[in-house]
C-alpha cells in the first residue's frame, strides 16, 4: 500500500480525485464481446448516449450513467472514437504493468518500464 501512495503522488498533477464506486458491465449493450488490450496504446472513454453509440463494452454507474472504454493502438481512431462525448488517455508505460500478452505484444513500446523487459512468464 505505501507503493501505491507514493506512485499516486508522484501522479498527482496527471490525475483527479480518486471516486471509489462500482460500475455495472451491461452485457446487452456490448456488441464488441469485450475488450482486446493487445497493441493498445490509447484508450477511449466515452459517456452517456455516445458511450453507447461506440459499440464498446458498457458501465452503468450506480447514478444510471453509462460510460464505455475502447482500445486503441494509434491516435487517431482513439480521438475520432472519443469526439462526441469523450476522452482520450494514454498508456504510459513507466507507470504502470499489464498482463503479459499484453507487453509482448508490443516490447518495444514497454520496454521503458524495467519491469516489462523480462523473460516470458
């Protein structure tokens, strides 16, 4: 927990206030069957009716809001995706560690985190 705290400071100017609530995947309205992280570089937040409009996988928050989060590997499709009702966030690879499909689909892009430069798991 005192890792986590000192990452979160060291965060602090990149992020918000940290909201502890529990979304609800709404399976009917996924018409992607879920999330592929592999390659992805950028993420597509989207809220309200846009969110449901992107196809991606949906949370309906406890308030009945609903947000979506699609996976990108460029720029360009992640902002288009986000441009109605959404945001565009960045992996960054020094901050943090994915599964490892996910860094050995794309090494050289986590090779800055000295964690992900490992052998196979």
């Amino acid at each position: 927990m005192e890792m986590l705290v000192r990452s979160s400071a060291k965060k602090a100017r990149h992020t918000g206030p940290v909201v502890d609530t529990v979304s609800r995947y709404r399976r009917d309205l996924d018409s992607e069957g879920g999330w592929n992280l592999l390659g992805a570089r950028y993420a597509a937040v989207s809220f309200g009716d846009a969110a449901i409009a992107t196809g991606a996988p949906i949370f309906e928050q406890p308030d009945g809001a609903c947000f979506s989060v699609r996976f990108f590997k460029a720029l360009a499709p992640a902002t288009q995706c986000a441009s109605n009702s959404g945001t565009v966030l960045r992996f960054r690879p020094a901050w943090g560690l994915p599964v490892w499909e996910v860094i050995a689909a794309d090494r050289n892009f986590w090779s800055v985190n000295p964690a992900a430069t490992g052998s196979e798991r």
